[in-house]
C-alpha cells in the first residue's frame, strides 16, 4: 500500500500522560489539513468506569498538563484570544478552564509552586533596547559562532521568570537574563534548577551549566557538576 503525505492527517497520536489518583490526563495530537499546523487537546481518561472526558480550554492548543501538589487540580497551557499561551486551571475530572496569566508576550512554560499557591512561569518578551525595528544580523561569522553556539542567540529577546498567584495581579519578577534557559526542575523548598545552554572552546559541543535559584535572591548560584559536557535530568 503506498503511503502519502496527506495520510499524516489522519494519524493521531497519544502523548504525556499525567496519572491522578482516578486515571490519567493525557494529550492528543493531529496536524490541522486546513491550516497545515499542529493541534493539541486533552482528555481524562477514569480507570474504574472508562469513561474519557473531554479537557482543556480551546479543545486545540491544550498542553503541556501538570497535576497541582492537591492531587485534583490541572494546570496547562493554552492559547488565550489574541493567541497568546498562557496558563490555565481546570479539575482533572472536566469543567470549566479558567485562565491564570496575561502576559502581553504569553507563556512558555511553567511549574507547580510546591505549596499550590501558583506557578514559577517563563516568558520570552522583546529585549527594550533592541526594537524589533532594527536590522538583525543574520551573517554567521566565525566569532558568532564561537559566542553564541551552532544555533545564534536572538539577540532581540529576554527570558524572564515569574511567580505568578492565582490572582491576575499577583505575579513578582524573580530573574531575567538575556540567554535562553529553562526552569528545570522545583525542589519542596521552592529552589529551581536552572539550566543554561552556553557556548564552550568546542563550538559542536554546547554545555548545559545548571544553577540554583533560591526564593528570596536574584542571583542563581552555579552548581559545578564536574562534568565538561551534558544536560540536566532528574529533580531537586
């Protein structure tokens, strides 16, 4: 049987489950024929009666699940109506989605705060003293290269860090920083493990430099990992 392009818009497929104490949450997956893009919705799925209930906000940017330490409440990213991500909450056994940030910029992601009371979010908004009106280098050179990596760092962008509450107005600026990172794991305690991807003397080889963020300072400390290369896994 021969297989076309077009037969990847039938395929879908199942993916980051989420247990709860009566299922698992998890993520289905489809390309939009029309619009030639990626979709995503959620679903509960009960172990005791089978039954699959629908989840989410938009029923087509819904991902990125993540229980809350009360064992019953969902957060997840979607798209609010200028298209922007953000995070929303819902139960995980269906209801309504309620949106829980309004960055102009949207989300890229977030984690849990330990004690439930919100959410460590990252966003990526325009770098104010670099309009987006000025021209951008796009000419890789050699010392590019060796600074920024195989991949260019965008020079136009900040990568931010709140802690958002579950009121709108509720959110404090913990860390910025003109390099891209990700919040990598949370300890109990609230310290995030930061993880940066920097340049080295073997511009192939990037390394990831992890630090720690504790709740009350802006500066992350390194953590000296003895390791010349590689990325960070596991938790706090």
């Amino acid at each position: 049987m021969r297989v076309r392009t077009t037969d990847l818009y039938n395929i879908k497929t199942l993916s980051r489950s989420v247990p709860t104490a009566a299922g698992v949450v998890f993520n289905e997956n489809w390309i939009d024929q029309e619009h030639n893009d990626y979709r995503s919705r959620l679903f509960f799925q009960n172990r005791a009666t089978g039954e699959r209930v629908s989840l989410g906000h938009d029923q087509q940017h819904d991902t990125a699940a993540a229980l809350g330490p009360d064992g019953s409440t969902l957060a997840f990213l979607s798209h609010d109506q200028a298209g922007h991500q953000q995070v929303f909450t819902q139960a995980f056994t269906g209801g309504a989605a309620t949106q829980r940030t309004w960055f102009a910029d949207g989300v890229t992601g977030f984690h849990w705060q330990p004690d439930g009371e919100g959410w460590f979010v990252q966003v990526t908004s325009q770098h104010p003293q670099q309009p987006r009106d000025w021209l951008h280098a796009t000419r890789v050179t050699r010392l590019h290269y060796q600074d920024n990596g195989p991949w260019l760092l965008d020079e136009r962008r900040r990568f931010l860090l709140y802690k958002q509450g579950w009121a709108q107005a509720d959110h404090e600026l913990l860390y910025q920083d003109d390099t891209e990172y990700t919040v990598a794991a949370v300890s109990p305690q609230g310290q995030l493990a930061i993880d940066h991807n920097v340049a080295t003397d073997a511009p192939q080889r990037p390394a990831d430099v992890v630090s720690l963020l504790t709740p009350g300072e802006s500066t992350p400390v390194r953590v000296e990992t003895g390791m010349e290369y590689g990325s960070f896994v596991g938790g706090l």
